[in-house]
C-alpha cells in the first residue's frame, strides 16, 4: 500500500492510507446517532475524519496516538477537506521501519546539527559579558537540555510544533536579535537580549512532553508554565556562578518573565526594558510568520482555512498576485536605477540595494 499524504489528498478522492491519530472524540449527531470524529496526521498536515456509521464497532479498536489504515472518501464541507471514513484497522508500530515511522511525524525542513551549529556559533560571536557566556555555557553543557533543544517542539500545536521546532524558532529569533542588537545599538544592552532569547523557552522543554507519538502538557507544564518553570531553571543556573552580578540576574529573569507580552497572555508582568519589548515582539512575530509559512509550505491555495489562532483567513500574496516572476527592473523610471543619475548622499545605501 503506498503512503497517500494529507497534503495530496483532493476532493472526491479514495484514500486507502495510513495516518496518526491526533485526536479522537465520541458524539452524537442531531439524529442522536453515535458518529466518531477524528483529527488525522503525517508529516505534511492534517485533516478531519469521520466515522459515521458502526461507531460503536470501531470505537474500542483504537485511541489517540495510534496509527490506523483507514479506507474513506474525501470531501469539501465549508472550504474544508474531510474523510468520510468506512474502515479502520490500528497498525502495530512495534518493530515497524523507522524510515516508515517518519513518514508521521513533521520536522523542521531545516538540518537539526546545522541549526544548533549555527546557534552556537551566533552566541560565540555576539556574547562577550563573561557572566553570560558562562550562564550560556552551563546550558550548552546540560545533555538532557541540549537533546531537548533539538527534537522539542516549540508548542503542541499554534507555532514550530514539530520535531526540531523548538531550535528552529531559537535560532530563527536570534537572527532577528542580532539585527536590532545593532539596530537599537544606542539603547540596549546586546549580551542581556541575545542570552535572553537563547533562554526564553527553556521552560518548554519541561512544560511539555511527548507521549504516546503525541505531544502533551507535563503535569508541572500545566500547573505552572513555561514561564515560570523557565525563570527557576535560568534562576538555578545562575546560582552556580560565583559572583554573577544581581542587577544582571534581574535583567535576564524580567525578559523570560515578560517575554509574552501581556499579563492576560500568560506573563506575571509586562515589559519594562528596551530588552525585554525586543524580545516580546521577536518571539511574537517568528511565532506568527511560521504560522504563514506553515500555510504556504502545505497548502497551494490562495486563501486558508480559518486560522483560529491568529483569528483571520491567511492569503497567499506571491500566488495572488503571482509575483513569483524576476523583479522587471528595466521598468524602473531613470532616477530609480543605479546608472540612471539620480543622486543619493554618500553611504546612504550599505551593499548594491538594487542588485
């Protein structure tokens, strides 16, 4: 049987295919008949699956975080892709191909080793506090972190929630804080944001935990957060370094503790430093643009489905406006090219901003 993925199914489609189980929920239609909803996965994506006839039968067969064969037929309900499923046959992971088994589960697109090579090149190149790079370095030197880091998701579903996302987004937002380091030169601290979006989520690797082939909130994720759980790790970390200076420790600790932003968002308190509003709005916008490539990436439509979270149908601009086409610079005006006369003050441009 060939592996039939979410994102190649059509409309009106059979699909005789193998998929994980994200979810799974009994309930009763309008009729009072007993149907089985389902949230069905691979790597590609997800799709909605119902059982609407012998619920009862098939109901005990299986549970969330088991692979199923499932025979079905696709359909459009609201904009949407369900399978209308009539057949269900769970499929014993043990001992099966680990090559098969990955077909599953969504990882980043992006080399893990060479993601965490280049985040460990970024803090040996912009940290220079020796306090930091010490606290940096307890963390680099922690295994059970370091392999956390680079097989975690970055949450259970809204943003980087796959294999490796939870280093794909740390990287990702230290890119974007070396940027507006320099950026913002004048007025932030370089060591305190760069340190403090490497430790932001270290939390995460504690609030959350995958079982069963699917990831859950930890008893101690959902009684006390990331956040909190961050805070103590960092705060533990620091404890071991003789002399590490208290206002540094405050600085640090006040990023992780505002980092979402807003009280009702999670975080004890609101941003009071340059730092901190940096980091806030880093870690908001790389969690919000996955979003939109996650859309992109999967899905070759215009328009999404409705994002929940974001609260917004998501276009696709380049396939809207079919700007995937060479930027035409010989329709420039004169004045708008290089060559072209029009003149700029020395230095006003770094690099050949036309090239």
């Amino acid at each position: 049987m060939e592996k039939i993925f979410v994102s190649d199914i059509k409309e009106n489609q059979k699909v005789d295919s193998v998929f994980l189980i994200k979810s799974k929920s009994l309930a009763t239609g309008k009729t009072g008949k007993t149907y089985i909803y389902l949230k069905l996965s691979d790597k590609t994506g997800e799709i909605k699956g119902y059982v609407w006839d012998n619920a009862e039968k098939f109901n005990p067969l299986f549970e969330a975080g088991d692979l199923i064969r499932i025979k079905s037929k696709s359909a459009l309900f609201q904009n949407e892709l369900q399978l209308g499923i009539t057949d269900i046959e769970k499929i014993k992971s043990d001992g099966m191909d680990e090559s098969f088994l990955t077909l599953f589960f969504k990882s980043s697109k992006y080399d893990i080793n060479t993601m965490f090579a280049e985040l460990i090149s970024i803090l040996k190149e912009n940290l220079t506090d020796a306090y930091i790079v010490k606290l940096a370095d307890k963390f680099l030197n922690d295994e059970n972190y370091i392999i956390r880091l680079k097989t975690m998701p970055a949450a259970k579903s809204i943003h980087h929630a796959y294999v490796g996302g939870l280093l794909e987004h740390t990287l990702s937002m230290l890119k974007i804080g070396v940027f507006l380091s320099g950026h913002y030169e004048k007025y932030v601290i370089k060591d305190v944001l760069i340190a403090s979006i490497f430790l932001h989520d270290v939390g995460k690797i504690e609030e959350l935990s995958v079982k069963n082939n699917l990831t859950e909130y930890s008893d101690e994720g959902r009684l006390l957060g990331h956040i909190v759980i961050g805070i103590r790790a960092v705060d533990t970390k620091i404890s071991e370094i003789p002399d590490f200076p208290e206002k540094l420790r405050l600085l640090i600790l006040h990023c992780i503790a505002s980092h979402h932003g807003e009280m009702e968002y999670g975080s004890p308190k609101r941003p009071k430093t340059a730092e901190a509003l940096l980091l806030h709005y880093i870690d908001n916008m790389d969690s919000k643009e996955n979003q939109f490539a996650d859309f992109i990436d999967s899905v070759n439509t215009q328009w999404s489905q409705y994002s929940k979270p974001l609260d917004r149908y998501l276009l696709n601009s380049k396939i809207f406006s079919a700007a995937g086409e060479t930027p035409r610079k010989d329709l420039l005006p004169p004045e708008y090219t290089r060559d072209g006369g029009l003149s700029l003050p020395a230095g006003l441009f770094k690099g050949e901003l036309f090239d």
